[in-house]
C-alpha cells in the first residue's frame, strides 16, 4: 500500500453514538443532582423557617419534630434527613438567626448616631425589623440550656452562639469608640458583655412577666456612657 494514498478510517459509528449517548446522560445526571441540591436545600430552608416559627413560640422541650413538620408538606423522614435530632436543629436555628442579624455594628457609622441613645434606639428598631419579638427567643433558649445542661459538647454550641453575640456587640462598641460615646475606661468587650447582659435581663424580664422592657435604653447608655 503506498503510503502516501493512506486516509485514516472514520470512527465506527457504534463507538461515535455510544459516546454521545454517554455525554448526554452525564448532562441529564449533572442536571438531575443539580435539581436534587435545589429540592434539598428548599427543604432545609422550610424546615429552618418552621422552626424559627413554632419553636420561637413554643419553646424548645414543649416542640416535637411533628408539631415542626404539621400542616407542612414535610415530613419527619425530611427532618432526619437534614438533622440528627433537634437539639443540632435548635442550635442551627441559632445560627441562621445570626445570619438574619447581618452586620448590625455598621449602624454606629452612620452620620445621624451622635449619641448613644439614638445608636440603641437605632439598633433595636433594626432587630425588631429584621426578626420580629426576637426577644422572644431568650425563654426557648433558657429552655434548651436545662434539657442538654448535662452534655457539656451541646452547651458549647450555646457558649459559641453567645460568643458570637459578644464579638458583634465589641465591634459595635470599639465603632462607637470611634466617635467618641462610648467608656474608655474598660476594654471594648467588657462594655459588651456588660450590654448583654443588661438587655438580657430586661428582655427575660419582658417575656417571663409580660412586662414593659421600659428603661432598657437608659440602663445600656448608663452602662456605655463615657
């Protein structure tokens, strides 16, 4: 055979369809898993959001996983799906309320915040923006602390979830420092921790007595003042 008159031979066509066939079911499965990602992370979402609602107003021992999944189209197979019990989703809560708290300090920049009563005024019309009677939340996470006080690994994560409210409330300080409004007598984070606690006690006193949280403003510029 002369070398020069040599064509390759054309692909049989069996192995040319096989392998387009292959293509397109790698394509359907890429869009097959995309579309399950999407179902599962809606799934989670709904469960998180039921959550947030029947916990929030019922309490944590007092709320089972089918009082979550009633009049939903959920189901407790879903819950275990995404969840190993509800303590993990209780604290999964937690965190996707943070979420919701975006970053909050920055209001302390704005031009309008020149006293510390207009930054706290500012701030709780924030929240009660963003989550609506959050302050509720102090009696289900009371609630959750007896249930798992016996297993240190749980109550980390509620040391973790106050940790972070901790940092926030620094950084919103060291913001004010900025300005000029704030003590700078103690660190940034002592003043934070001393707001914390200050607007916790108000807000357990708002929700275990139905009592107005009136002075809550006064009480947190008392402590910050300089």
């Amino acid at each position: 055979m002369n070398a020069c008159n040599y064509e390759p031979a054309a692909p049989r066509r069996g192995a040319s369809d096989a392998a387009a066939s292959l293509a397109r079911m790698a394509v359907v499965d890429s869009d097959a898993r995309s579309k399950f990602a999407v179902r599962r992370e809606a799934t989670r979402r709904e469960l998180l959001r039921l959550g947030i609602e029947r916990i929030r107003v019922h309490g944590f021992s007092a709320t089972t996983v089918e009082d979550i999944v009633s009049g939903s189209d959920l189901t407790r197979g879903a819950f275990y799906f995404h969840f190993a019990n509800k303590e993990e989703f209780f604290l999964e809560l937690q965190r996707e309320r943070a979420r919701y708290r975006g970053e909050w300090w920055l209001i302390a920049r704005d031009p309008e915040v020149t006293s510390l009563e207009a930054a706290f005024t500012r701030i709780f019309a924030y929240f009660e923006e963003v989550e609506p009677d959050g302050g509720a939340w102090v009696l289900p996470l009371a609630d959750y602390e007896l249930a798992i006080r016996s297993s240190p690994e749980r109550h980390a994560g509620v040391a973790a979830f106050y940790r972070g409210w901790i940092d926030e409330l620094t950084t919103f300080v060291q913001e004010l420092a900025q300005k000029g409004l704030v003590r700078t007598d103690l660190p940034a984070d002592a003043v934070a921790t001393e707001l914390f606690a200050a607007a916790e006690g108000f807000i357990l006193h708002r929700y275990l007595y139905e009592a107005p949280p009136t002075g809550l403003i006064d009480a947190l510029t008392r402590i910050a003042a300089p």
